[in-house]
C-alpha cells in the first residue's frame, strides 16, 4: 500500500498497477498545500497534481483516503469533497485532471477504505453479514452538486442495530459528532507536543496527546 501518495510522477501510477498495489492518500494536501508549495519547495507543476489520484482512478488502482489528522481534518464528507473538487484555501482548482469521480470518492470512505485494512468482508458496504454501522446523510453524496459535498448534513448513524440521531448542541450551536476540545486543553496538548519535538512540534505525536484528552487514556 502507497501511503499519503504526495509527490508522484505518472509513470509511478503504472507501476503500482503492474504490482498490484494500492493506495491510501491524503487528498487535503493540495487543499492546504498546493498553492503554497507552488512557490515554496515544488514548483507548480508538482505541487498542483499532488495526490493524483485522477491518474489512480482511471489506471482501474483502488485507492482509499484518510486524513493524516490534525494534518487535515478527520471529516469523510470533506475528504470526499477534497478529492472530487481540488479546491485549495484561497479558492484556486489545481490540477483538475486529477479530480476523481464523485462515486469513488464515496468508495474511497467506505468500502475500498475498509479493503485497505482488510476488513472488506465485514465492513465498507451494507450487504447481509457485514457489520450494520453506517451514517445516514440528509442528501445523495452521488448526484449532489460537487462543491456541496462537504456541506451534506448528517442525520446521525446506525451501530449494530441502533439509530443514533445527531443531538443539537446546546443552546442552540452547531451539532456535533465527537467530543469538544477548549482551548486551554489544546494549548495545553500543543504544549506537550512543543516539549516532545522542539518548537515545530510533531503531529503523529500532536495526535496521541488530543486522543489522551479526549479518551482520558494513554494512546501510546
């Protein structure tokens, strides 16, 4: 498996196809960081086609996604959108021709993410046998507008048989999925990152103290 997949050449695409292998990418990268890799480090023809997976997709490769988080936010919907729209930060499309399908993108999160960590015989598709946990959406992340596909609101999920609609937040805010972090917990979490790592810090390391937070465990 082709992990994150930044920086590529298309011959490369061949070459995983010939050895059958496959990739788990992060299509936020050229989101976040295409337009500033054009000037700093790449140059543009290598920062825009970051994480081609145009190429992957009409080369027959299954690919998944993930989200490297905190690198990009652990969302599927925006991912999704990521990948199907390659719209940074500031508005610009990069490398267009790497854009994927709206169907694969929805693959890439659900059942080729679960054959990538070999779990396609219990989860990834709602067929009998599998596992019955999935997310029920307010709209078709298929046939709706590309660029509304991070928008697309979630109803709840189903988790062995259970409905679990999304609460409302408190007071009347934004629902949420997960757990609530303030702001002195996370600056307390960048903190022991900065003392781990040095002023830059790490994020794999970022990760595990918010996961400690959030859990009240050691993730180590």
């Amino acid at each position: 498996m082709i992990i994150h997949f930044a920086v590529s050449r298309p011959e490369q695409v061949a070459r995983i196809k010939r050895l059958g292998a496959i990739v788990s990418g992060n299509p936020y990268y050229p989101v976040a960081l295409a337009d500033n890799y054009r000037a700093n480090g790449l140059d543009p023809e290598r920062a825009d086609a970051m994480v081609r997976m145009g190429d992957v997709e009409k080369a027959g490769i299954s690919y998944s996604y993930h989200s490297d988080m905190p690198m990009a936010p652990g969302q599927p919907l925006l991912l999704m959108w990521s990948g199907v729209n390659r719209i940074t930060n500031d508005g610009n499309v990069r490398a267009p021709e790497q854009r994927v399908s709206r169907l694969g993108a929805l693959k890439a999160v659900t059942l080729d993410a679960a054959y990538a960590l070999q779990m396609e015989k219990e989860a990834g598709s709602i067929v009998p046998g599998k596992l019955a946990n999935f997310t029920i959406l307010a709209d078709n992340p298929v046939t709706i507008d590309p660029v509304k596909l991070k928008d697309i609101r979630v109803w709840g999920t189903v988790q062995e048989g259970r409905v679990l609609p999304v609460k409302p937040a408190p007071g009347g805010g934004s629902a949420t999925l997960g757990p609530a972090i303030g702001g002195p917990a996370l600056a307390a979490a960048a903190e022991a990152d900065r003392h781990d790592h040095g002023h830059d810090g790490d994020s794999c390391t970022l990760a595990r103290h918010l996961a400690t937070l959030i859990t009240g465990a050691d993730a180590n």
